[in-house]
C-alpha cells in the first residue's frame, strides 16, 4: 500500500528539522513541494533548502505542483471548505499519479502537522472518499508558538496555568482572553482592537529566518510599533507570518 510521510519542518529554519524529520525525509521515494506562486516564494525556497541539505537519497524524487490559494472573500468557512477541496483533488492526483503501490510520499508542512495546519484533514477526507488507498505517518516538529518563546526566551505557560491557542479570527469574535492566549493567523484587526489594559505582549514574525523580527513589552505601548512593522514588513515581501503571546498581569 502507499504510504504518505507529514514532516514537520519546523517555523522557517532548515535547521528545526529533527532527526527523526530527516530520518522520514531519506525513507520516502517522492518529496511533494508545494508551489505557493511568486509572492509566496520563500516557502518554497525554505523546502527546497531543506531538500538540498537533508536529502542524501539519490531515489527520492522531487514533485513540484502549483498549490490552490484559498478566496479571502466572502463566508471563511465556505472559503476554506472550497480550498481544502481543491487541495484534496491535488493531493489524491499526486499521491496516486506519482506513486507506486508500494512507495512512499512526504509532504513538508510549516511548523507542526497538528497545530493550525489541515495536511492531516484532508488526507483523512481523500482516504474517506476512497479515491487512493494510503496510510499516513506524521513526524511532529517545532511549532512557530515554540519558536516565539524561544525567541523571546521565555516560557509560554505561567507556572500551573493553562495556556489558550487560538486565532485572530475567534480573538476579533469574543475580545477577551480565556487565559494566557498564543494567537495564530492574525491579518492584524484583533491586534489592532483588543483592548490593551493589564496586556503585555510577545510579537514575532518570520520566526526562525534571516528576516526574523520581534517586539515585546506592555500591549498598550508596542502595539502601534508592532502594526508599522506588519505593515511594512508585508509590502516588502508581499507576505507575512507572525504570532504573538499576549498575557494579562
């Protein structure tokens, strides 16, 4: 049967591959990059830097396939419903075209397989449509949430206290924080809106690559620096990834 490899790749440095990642990397027959369109370069690049310096397979091979992008407009959840469908009828194609019955594929995913990404969602739908027959293997790795502690050298969990992930989106929904709260897939709104009193605020972006930027300090007096920065930092690249930690007391 095919098998289908979910590498965790780590926040943007080759170097969060692990052991096990790259150990997963030479074992498999077909590497599945995932083109994300000249704006989104550098996510490529990142895979393929990767390749370059951890594959020492000669077998394996190198699938390149433009990735769908996702319609910002209109319902979010009927948005992302008609992407991860686009992205399932790529996935099935590659892991049925350009694999043997017995051989392996690996998807690269940014971060960690199991947090704020969908790989793992829509192999399981292609799987239940029965459109190709697989087993899938994940390898965890370093999230951009252990990045940005990392970075700002500091825990993300106070001591006996919970920590809430969660998202721009569901932050903009409530405007309150549940408890010390990682934000991920912020556009900035809720950054810009939430109320500041009593918060203080971790901010990275680009974690773990030579743009890396960071800013902490109380909400109230960094967020205006933070929100120039994401502007600016987004009109010179054309994208941006950041997360933050926002904590009250």
């Amino acid at each position: 049967m095919r098998k289908v490899t979910v590498i965790g790749i780590g926040a943007g440095d080759p170097r969060h591959m692990t052991v096990q990642g790259i150990e997963a990397l030479n074992a498999v027959d077909a590497v599945f990059l995932l083109d994300k369109g000249e704006e989104k370069a550098d996510l490529v690049h990142v895979r393929e830097a990767i390749c370059a310096r951890f594959l020492t397979n000669p077998a394996c091979r190198r699938v390149t396939a433009a990735s769908p992008a996702r319609d910002a407009g209109g319902d979010y959840r009927v948005g992302v419903d008609a992407w991860h469908a686009e992205k399932a009828s790529l996935y099935a194609r590659l892991i049925r075209d350009e694999l043997g019955e017995d051989e392996a594929g690996a998807f690269l995913v940014w971060g960690d397989p199991a947090l704020y990404d969908s790989t793992l969602r829509i192999l399981d739908a292609i799987r239940e449509s029965g459109a190709v027959a697989f087993e899938t293997v994940v390898i965890p790795g370093i999230s951009a949430a252990q990045a940005l502690a990392a970075a700002h050298r500091i825990p993300l969990n106070r001591i006996g206290e919970p920590v809430h992930f969660t998202t721009g989106r569901k932050l903009r929904e409530t405007m309150r924080l549940a408890a010390d709260s990682v934000v991920f897939l912020d556009s900035g709104e809720a950054l810009a809106t939430i109320p500041a009193d009593g918060l203080h605020i971790w901010w990275g972006a680009y974690l773990g690559t030579g743009d890396e930027v960071l800013v902490s300090g109380p909400l109230a007096e960094v967020r205006e620096e933070i929100l120039r920065l994401r502007r600016e930092k987004r009109a010179a690249k054309g994208w941006i990834m950041d997360i933050y930690l926002l904590r009250a007391g």
